[in-house]
C-alpha cells in the first residue's frame, strides 16, 4: 500500500507530527533536566546543544532543500545515491566544523564561558563534534523525505531521537552522573541513532518506490560530478536557508555566549516552551513549499492564499495560550523556572508573528527561484534582529536580549516593507486549508512521470519566467495596488496586538506577584527603612563569601576531582560570590611528621577561584596529633585540640609558614582556626587567653609571607561579646594581631531583623546576642578598645530547613526571603567587610538541610534569591 504524499495536507500532518512529537518529547526531556540537575550545567549543555544545532544548519549545505525538488526525478536507486553523497559532504564538512568550534571555545576562549565549559574534556570536544555532524544530517535526512514523498519517515526519526532521550538521561541520572556532558550525550546520541535508522529504512523500503527503469543499471554520475552539479542550486538553497533560519538558531547561541550558565538555563528553558508557539505556522510554510515547488505560479499563490491567514490565526492562538498557560506551564520545570523563564517567554512568543509572514514569502521566492532578492532580505532582517539581541543581550541580560530581538523584527518590517509587501498583492485569500479545484479558465491535468504522486504540468512555464496571474476570479476582483494595503495594515495590527497584549500581560504578571509575606511587617518596615538610607556604594562593596570544601572525607578518594572544583566555583561566582572560602586543615595535608604537606586540594580551588577572577579566605585549622605534646584520646578531639605550649606554638608556625610559602599572595584572607569560643572545636576548654597567644604567634609569619593578607580572627559562634572582651583583656594594649574580627551571627530560626529580647542571654565570660545584628554591639566591643576603625567579616550565618539544635525549621520559601533582608542590613555597616552563608554545597560535615545546592548541586530557592540580590544591587 502506497504511503506517499498527497496536497499540502499531506506533507504538514507528517511535519506537525514529527515535530509535535519532538516538542513534547523534548520538553519532557528539560523537564527532567531543570528538575534534576543545576542550573549552571544545564546552561552549559544548552549552549552546546544549541550551537550544535546552528552549525548543523551550516554545515547542511542546502543539501536537504535541493533534495526536496531533486529527489522526484529520480529513480529509487540514484535517489538512495545522491542522500548517501549528501550525507557524506555534510560529515566532512560537518566534523572540520565542529573541530573549529571545539578550538576556538576551548584552547582560544574566544565564545564565552558556558561553551569553554561545554568542551572542557576529551568527551565533551568528541560529544560537540558528533553534536554538529548529527544536527546536519538529521536536517538532510527529514527534508529528503519530504523529496522521497515519504514524510511520515519523519514522525519515526524524530520519535526515535525525542523518545530515547528520555530513558538515556534518566538512566545516566539514576547512575549518579548529572553534568552538562551526560546531557550533551543523551541529546547527541539518539539523534544519530535516529538518522542511522531512517536511513537504513529508506534503503530496504524498495516496495514504497516505483519499479526503476531498465537505464537504472547504467552507470551513474561520480561523485565529482555529483558535486558539480549540485554546487550551485543547494548553496543557493543554503544562502537563503542561513538567511530565513539565522535569527532563531543564533539567538539561543547569543544567549549562551552573552549570558552566565544560570541566566542560559533560565532562557533556554523560555526558548523551549516559546518555540512551541513558533513550530505550526513554520510548518504550514514548509509544508507549502513541500507541496508547491512543482505547481505553476497560479496554483502555488492559490495555496499560498489559503495558509498564510490559516498559519496567522493558529500563530495568533498559540502566542496567546502560550501567555495565558505559561507560568503554571513552567512550573514542571520547577519554581525557580516558573518566576526566571516566565517573563521571558511573554517577551519572545510574538516573535511568531513576524516569523510566518516572512517564512510564507521566503517560500514564494524559493518557488520562483528569487534567491537573491529573498536572501538579501532575509540577511538583513537576521543582521537586525541578531544585532539587536546581542545589544540587549549585552545592555540588559536575558530579558534585554528578548527585547532587542523584537525590537530589531519589527524595525527590519517596517524598512522592508516595501519588498516584504510585493507577493502579497492580490493573494486570494482563504480560511480553508484544503486543495480546491484551479478557479480560472482551463484547469491543468495532472499528468503522471517519475514523481507521479504529485501533479506536473508540462506546459507551465518555468518558475523563473512565470507570469503573474492574469484570471480575475470573485476573490481577485480588487485594485492590485490597493489591495495589500488593508493586508499590510491587518498584519502590522495582528503583531502590533500580540506584543502590546504579551507586554500588558507580563506586566500584570510582574505586579501581581506573591509580596513578600515574612508575617513581621515590623522587621520588614525596618529592613527597608535602614536600607533607604544606606550608601549605595557600601552596598556594592559589601563582598558574598560561599565555601568549596575540596574534601570528601572519603578515604579511597579523599579530594574532589578538578572538575567538580571548578563546577563548584562556577555555582559561586554565578550566585554573585566575590570570595571563596576553603579549610585547609593541617592534618589532611602532612598526617605523618617528616612527610612533605600536600596541597594538591587547594591548588584545584586556587586555580578555578582565578580563572573566576575571586578572592580567596583560607582558614588555617588543625592539629596532627604527632604535633601535639600530649594529644587526645580521641582523633577527633586531638584535631580540634588548639596548640598551647611554645613547642606546640613553634610547630604551628612552620605550618602556616608552608601553607602561605605555598598559597604565595594568592590568599586575600587568612583566617586563625575556627569559633575558638566553641569547645567543639576548642577542644581543651574555651581559653580567651590561649587564643590570643595563637594569634600573637601567628601574626608574625602572616605579616612575613602574606604582607597583602587581611587576618581574621577564627570566627566566633554566634556574637559572643564577653568572649570578645576577654581576648581583648589578654592581648592588652599594643598592635592588635588581626586585620578582622570574625563572627558566625546564627539566629536559629530568628529572621535577621528580629529585636527578640529574649535572644541575648549571659555566660561566664559576659553576654552572647542571639540576633543577627547583635554583630553591631561586637563591633561596638572593638570600638570601646581602639579598634573601630577595623572590620567584621561575617564568616558563616543561614539557616536549616529541618529542626536542628531547639530551633524550628526554617523552609527554603521563607529563608529565600530572610536572606536578602540580612544582606540589605550588613551591607549598610562599613565595618562589615563580608557575610558567607552557611554553607554552598553538602559534605561530610556540612548538612544539606543548611547549604545552597543539594546533593546533586541543583540550587535551592535560597539560592536563587541570593542570584537577585548580588544583580540587583548592582
């Protein structure tokens, strides 16, 4: 039984099927994406897989468009000959490509972060190259289908390649691995599965193809002659094909080089979802050329009466259900996505508009082979539109990129109109999509030849000299000059209406967002009071510290490979983080007396913390027990067991020493143990005293190897003011041995602008102050002893989404919002330097329910909210 195509109907179910499928298939698949891996590494693997795809629009060579016309004049044996030499030139052609690519994203750095990243390894440059080859073939392969009449082939590839991306990510996720090269290989793989099949399909389905004629054993042309002669009609394809597909394959690559890896992941996914609205009315216009490339001028203006309006109304009625639906749609994406992606969306749907009229005129002057006029115009509308983006892009981030994009469509209507408008005089326009009977005089018959599935009229004349239609039919009975004006003003009105509406909407949008609902309008009302009058530039100054903890505590494999460093880093610097802070503990790096220290862990975060351009704090922590006189029974408690003695001071000195011989200035803060107030980790009893000879015996050699260096005293627990007055009556009067003070202001469950009385309560040494700014008063301590003119560095403060130590949970939700208000309160004191959270990522010793990133790096609400503030202070 027959399966080829017949009518314009035919070949466009056949493309919405294929591409419905993929959409579905496709979102699917970033659905689990977004949800199960962070965001950094899936705007990596977008930038990747979106350049992947815009190269294999290059390296095509229009081969697939001119296979669309050549192919039904073939037999079955020279059509399987000419898709198999076509392949071959996009394979050539497709690899130097994507060699080029991997050169200048990789060794030369020359196109942005998230595709330096994107081929950081041997498997991700290998991945990138298949990527590029795989995306030209599977654009060659689905548009000789449609020169086959064998478009449903197509609804199988891409079933083949969407269906096994879903299992294939999700069993690599399962396994443990989520980053952007498992994503780059589940994309990349079945997509040449897919293409491997399809051709395999076409070669064995000889009962789908008309019996070959006794020449078809002659031989058949080289393929040097092959190439000759199809040279020049499949580079005139590409020429136009670049022009008319630039602007939506280059846009996402502008995003991925102009934006950070979070801000990609947030675009890509509104990219995705938009481009649902863009895909029915492009099809209705591939289907058209699909259908019309054979029929004479007369016929293909007829069809091209009836989908242009029927392709307006459906883009119309999908930009609209894409505004109304997108938020709620967005969050099977995730929370963060529903708020990041959704504004962005609104802002890129009407593109569709825009996009079917040029698309139905670009397969008007493909049918009339007008491919210099139709290039011409295409080009310059896709230098406006990338050009536009890229200001955005650059101006104003995701959402300027969205905005310049449109902005640069509607001027390159508006200066082209006049070309844009000629193909649309006198159109008989038409609702119904249905092949109808010719309206003028002396219908052609169909007649029958090598394509006989579609009709071919021996007396047309050639496309490149028919005339315009001369018949006057009641549709054409209209003033040709006049009549594309009502059309030109009823289209300029239909886009006009889609971005006003997409703007009213988002904006409706935007205010009505969920206020922020701590429930304390007092503290709120303080927050922004205090923040109305705060320095502007103490603000920007105010520097985010987030820690890396190179580590594991695993014993077969004790640090985190290079790799997972620089992943971590790269989620602090695109949180807004200006420093990174690590613990170097003396017994990971020299265990045994006599053995050299090891530092490879903190050359890995050295290294990915200047690639980033971020300061740097290492806190200096840690007795061996082989330095100890007299260790603890416990190794836990020897570690945390402080040295007291001269011998033991002496000893304490040569490891700070090496590490800051080591570090040699790439160390902004050098910190001095940690929460020496805390018996946990002031093993032999809280000694104020014993502190300050650890820091008197530790200045020296900071001020000798790191002169640039600011010292921080270890971070008290919580704002221990007597603890802090008791160092200060041991150190006594003279050159204080510390550059800041650090401090861990914990509130428990408190949010930052609480004034509980309650909170403060008395030890031994004097009181401690349960509240965030409680900090004030420790800094009001240093004051009263000389040292105002010094700074506090805020070196741990969060909170827990599970109960800990007496205190409520505190949910990600409502912790999203006391994290901007503790930042807006330290960043209007000068003497605070900086304020860390607590902590980045999940360790052995850093609880989940604490950290910014869960087990598997993706970020929390808390997260992201930091991601605002640190850009929107800016």
């Amino acid at each position: 039984m027959s399966t080829r195509d017949r009518g314009v109907l035919a070949p466009f179910r056949s493309l919405l099927g294929a591409q419905a499928l993929g959409t579905v298939l496709g979102l699917l698949f970033w659905v689990l994406v977004a949800r199960a891996v962070a965001a950094p590494e899936v705007g990596v693997a977008a930038a990747a897989i979106t350049t992947q795809t815009l190269l294999g629009l290059v390296v095509s060579l229009g081969l697939g468009t001119h296979l669309v016309a050549e192919l039904p004049a073939h037999p079955v044996a020279r059509q399987h000959q000419l898709l198999r030499r076509s392949l071959l030139a996009v394979a050539v052609v497709g690899g130097g490509a994507g060699l080029l690519l991997v050169l200048a994203a990789g060794p030369l750095g020359l196109l942005g972060e998230s595709l330096a990243a994107a081929v950081a390894g041997p498997l991700d440059a290998t991945v990138m190259v298949l990527g590029v080859v795989g995306a030209g073939w599977a654009l060659v392969v689905d548009e000789a289908t449609l020169g086959l009449r064998r478009s449903s082939l197509q609804v199988w590839r891409n079933l083949c390649a969407s269906g096994l991306r879903f299992p294939l990510v999700a069993a690599l996720l399962l396994l443990g691995s989520a980053d952007s090269t498992v994503l780059q290989l589940a994309w990349v793989a079945p997509l040449l599965l897919s293409v491997g099949l399809l051709v395999l399909v076409v070669h064995r389905g000889t009962d789908q193809a008309a019996p070959a004629p006794a020449t078809d054993s002659a031989p058949g042309p080289t393929l040097a002659e092959d190439v000759r002669r199809a040279a020049r009609p499949a580079l005139s394809h590409q020429g136009l094909n670049l022009a008319v597909a630039a602007a939506t394959q280059v846009v996402p690559v502008v995003a991925a080089v102009a934006l950070t890896p979070a801000d990609n992941a947030a675009f890509t996914i509104a990219w995705r979802v938009a481009t649902v609205a863009f895909l029915p009315p492009y099809l209705v216009a591939v289907a058209l050329y699909a259908h019309g490339s054979s029929l004479d001028t007369d016929a293909f203006r007829r069809t091209m009466g009836r989908t242009l309006p029927a392709a307006l109304l459906l883009g119309l009625g999908l930009c609209v259900g894409a505004v109304a639906l997108g938020r709620p749609g967005l969050l099977v994406f995730g929370e963060q996505y529903a708020e990041a992606s959704y504004l962005l969306l609104c802002l890129l749907v009407p593109a569709g508009t825009w996009m079917v009229v040029k698309d139905h005129l670009v397969a008007w002057w493909r049918a009339q082979r007008e491919f210099r006029l139709a290039t011409r115009l295409a080009a310059a509308s896709v230098l406006l539109e990338v050009g536009a983006a890229g200001v955005g892009a650059t101006v104003g981030g995701a959402r300027g990129l969205a905005l310049g994009w449109l902005g640069g469509m509607a001027l390159s209507a508006l200066l082209g109109w006049r070309w844009w408008s000629r193909p649309l005089v006198g159109l008989p326009w038409s609702l119904s999509l249905r092949d109808r009977a010719p309206v003028g005089p002396n219908p052609p018959e169909p007649t029958t030849g090598p394509a006989a599935d579609h009709t071919v009229l021996p007396t047309t004349p050639s496309p490149r000299t028919a005339p315009m239609p001369t018949h006057t039919s009641a549709l054409d009975r209209r003033d040709d000059r006049g009549a594309v004006r009502p059309v030109a003003a009823g289209l300029l009105a239909v886009l006009g209406v889609a971005v006003l509406g997409t703007a009213l909407v988002a904006g409706l949008g935007s205010l009505g967002a969920a206020p922020d609902s701590s429930g304390d309008d007092r503290a709120v009302g303080r927050v922004g009071a205090e923040v109305a009058q705060c320095d502007v530039e103490q603000r920007r100054e105010l520097l985010v510290d987030l820690g890396v903890q190179v580590a594991t505590g695993d014993p077969e494999q004790p640090l985190r490979s290079t790799r997972e460093v620089r992943r971590l880093v790269a989620r602090a610097a695109d949180a807004g983080a200006g420093v990174v802070s690590t613990d170097v503990g003396w017994p990971d790096v020299q265990p045994s007396r006599g053995t050299p220290p090891r530092w490879d862990g903190l050359d890995r975060l050295l290294q990915a913390a200047a690639a980033r351009d971020l300061r740097v704090r290492v806190q200096l922590t840690g007795m061996p027990s082989w330095a100890l006189d007299d260790p603890a029974a416990s190794p836990e408690a020897a570690r945390w067991q402080p040295p007291r003695s001269a011998a033991e001071l002496r000893r304490w000195q040569g490891f700070v020493r090496s590490a800051l011989r080591h570090l040699d200035g790439r160390a902004d803060f050098v910190e001095v143990w940690n929460e020496p107030d805390n018996p946990t980790y002031w093993s032999s009893g809280v000694d104020p005293a014993a502190f300050a000879r650890l820091l008197e015996a530790t200045a020296p050699v900071v001020r000798r190897w790191a002169p640039e260096a600011s010292l921080v005293t270890g971070g008290l627990a919580d704002n221990d003011l007597g603890y802090l007055e008791a160092l200060y009556a041991a150190l006594g009067p003279g050159e204080r041995p510390f550059d800041l003070v650090g401090v861990h202001p914990f509130t428990g469950s408190r949010r930052p602008a609480s004034e509980d009385p309650g909170a403060r309560y008395e030890t031994e040494l004097g009181a401690v102050d349960l509240t965030f700014t409680g900090y004030r008063d420790l800094h009001g301590v240093m004051t009263a002893n000389g040292d105002g003119d010094l700074g506090l560095y805020l070196g741990e403060f969060g909170y827990s989404t599970t109960a800990q130590d007496g205190y409520d949970a505190v949910p990600d939700e409502q912790r999203a919002r006391y994290l901007p208000q503790a930042l807006d309160l330290a960043a209007c004191d000068r003497f605070v330097t900086a304020v860390g959270w607590y902590y980045l990522h999940p360790t052995r010793w850093d609880d989940p329910a604490w950290t910014l990133l869960d087990e598997r790096l993706r970020p929390s609400l808390t997260y992201d909210a930091l991601v605002a503030w640190t850009r929107g202070r800016v």
